[in-house]
C-alpha cells in the first residue's frame, strides 16, 4: 500500500474511492520513475554538451600569434626544413627566445621538428599553413 492509502486506512470510503486511489497511487508511483530516468538522462545529456562544447572549443580557439610567430610560420614556409640557425640569422633573433617561439609553435601543432642526427629542423604544419592563408601571410 502506499501513503495515500495508509492515509484513509481507518476511514470508511467506497469500493470506487479506494480503486480511485490505488490509480492515483499507482500514477504517482510512474511518475517518479519517470522523473527519476529524465533526470538521468538530463546528467547525461550535460555531460555530453561539456564534452562537445570542449570539442568546439578546441576547434574555434586559435591562440593569437605575435608579429614574430607569423615571421616565424612564413620563412618555415619558403624554405625547405630550416634549421635554428638558418632562422635565427634570417629573423635577427636570440637562440633562447626563438626555441621557445619555436617550442610554442610545435605545440600549437602549427609546426613539426624532426631531426636525423643532427640539429633540429623544422616543417609548416596544417594548421600553420592555414593561419598564414587565412591572415594573407602566405597565398
């Protein structure tokens, strides 16, 4: 039995009320199965929107590249696998900050290194290839 007719137990009611009320107990009961499986399924249903939203998110954030990422991005682009060398005469800048500029950019996965026993080289990625289309740096 449920609540509600454990509520009238000691009242006299009618064959037809008390069939009424095992209804109504009966829906009240489906009621919250129900609500319980939408509940879940809204738990569900929120996880997969944080998950598809960190998707989006992944494909719309492009981190913001300075004057020397982009100068960077176009002489990889004109020249076959340059080493730091090479880069470092041809854009005036320091060993240092031009391997963490480069660091970054392997990173981002705008550039790839590869190396065969010697010093490290670098190749334009997909990606970089497209900031530089999309920004005009390179047709």
């Amino acid at each position: 039995m449920g609540w509600l007719t454990d509520l009238f137990t000691d009242t006299p009611l009618s064959p037809q009320l008390r069939e009424k009320l095992a209804a109504v107990e009966s829906e009240v009961d489906g009621l919250k199965t129900d609500n319980v499986l939408l509940k879940d399924d809204l738990r569900e249903a929120k996880a997969q929107v944080l998950r598809l939203e960190k998707k989006l998110d992944e494909f719309t954030h492009r981190p913001e590249l300075d004057e020397i990422d982009v100068q960077i991005l176009k002489e990889i682009a004109l020249t076959t696998d340059p080493e730091i060398t090479y880069l470092m005469r041809r854009l005036n800048e320091e060993k240092n900050a031009l391997e963490f500029k480069l660091q970054r950019l392997v990173d981002i996965e705008y550039l790839s290194t590869w190396s065969i026993g010697g010093s490290e080289r670098y190749s334009l990625e997909l990606k970089g290839r497209e900031y530089l289309v999309k920004h005009k740096g390179i047709s």
